[in-house]
C-alpha cells in the first residue's frame, strides 16, 4: 500500500520504536496509525533527505498521528496548495492515504522535471 518493501519495514521496525505492529501467527498487521507512520517514516527518509537518526528524532520531536505535510508543501515554503474547497472528513482514511501517495508521486516527477531541465541549462 505504501510501496515500502517488507525487508525495509522489518528494519524499520527494529529503529523506529514508534512502529510497532500486532503480530499474530507470524504475520504483521498494521493499523490505520502504522500505515500513517511508515508513509511519514519514508517521506522524511527518501523525499526530505533526513537520516535514520534523524528522522527518529524528527518523530519524537513532535506528535505523531497526521498524513506529513511536507508532500502538500510548496518547495519554497512559500504557502500551501489551495485546499479550502477539499471536505477532508468526507474523505475515507483510504481516499487520503491515497490522495498522499499521489502527491507524493507528483512531488517526485516535478523534482525529477526541475533537475532535467537544469541540466539543460
């Protein structure tokens, strides 16, 4: 769901000890909090550029519980998309999780854009 392999998120596991799954018959289940963590756990690790040890410290620095703002934030800092018309507690946990991973997506394609046509110039 978060396009995250499972090696990476057993490893995740063991460093980050907000991730904490239920296991049962050796199997992992992850709740609407983990799958939540684990997309903020890779967007501060491979979009933000923080590492393992930072990122620890980055979650323990504020409370967790939200969808990282970072992938609705403009590049600049300068403001945030405009989302006054968006009815977010009409949307499922499922809708927004989604809807994260596809701004996340166009993130990655605009930064992979704005390096080729520096590149260029």
């Amino acid at each position: 769901m978060c396009g995250v392999k499972a090696h990476v998120l057993r490893y995740w596991e063991g460093q980050f000890s907000q991730l904490k799954p239920s296991k049962r018959k050796g199997r992992r289940y992850y709740q609407r909090e983990d799958v939540l963590l684990v997309m903020e756990i890779d967007d501060l690790l491979n979009n933000q550029g923080f590492t393992v040890s930072g990122a620890i410290a980055r979650l323990n620095d504020k409370k967790h519980g939200s969808i990282p703002c970072s992938v609705l934030e403009n590049t600049d800092n300068e403001q945030q998309l405009p989302l006054q018309n968006l009815d977010v507690h009409a949307l499922s946990d499922l809708d927004l999780i989604e809807m994260a991973q596809a701004l996340r997506t166009m993130l990655q394609d605009c930064q992979t854009f704005q390096k080729r046509v520096n590149e260029e110039l």
